[in-house]
C-alpha cells in the first residue's frame, strides 16, 4: 500500500512538473517570435499580439490540465 502512494506520488510530481516545464519552454519561444516578430513587422503589432495572447491562454490551459492530473492522482492516495 505504502508503495502504491509513493508512485502515485511521484505520478503527481511528474504530471505537473513536466506539464509546467514543457509550458514553460513553449512560452519562451513563443515570446521571443513574437517580440521579432513586431520588431519586423510594427504596422501588425496589434494582430500579433492578439494571436500571441491566445496562443499563451492554450499553453496555461495545458498545465490546468497537468494540475487536473495531479489533483485526481492526489485523489486515489486516500
């Protein structure tokens, strides 16, 4: 029992950290694009930056997802 809780455990840190990471690195390179991208480009600085928002609300819904996980992970140690 005791190392069934302890893979879930683990199951719950990998879930949210590798979600978070992943996130994480994607935001990164998407921050950077967009910031050359209206460095090149200024007459579509508001386009780029709508599409750039949106792009950065899908990547949180992911690590949303990744914390769903892991809260029903936390769920089964009980």
């Amino acid at each position: 029992m005791e190392m069934t809780m302890g893979l879930i455990a683990i199951g719950m840190g990998l879930a949210i950290g590798l979600g978070a990471l992943g996130v994480g690195i994607g935001q990164g390179i998407a921050t950077g694009h967009a910031t050359e991208a209206m460095a090149r480009q200024p007459e579509l600085v508001g386009t780029i930056r709508t599409t750039f928002i949106i792009g950065l609300a899908f990547m949180e819904a992911a690590v949303i997802y990744a914390l769903l996980i892991a809260f029903m992970l936390f769920g089964k140690i009980g």
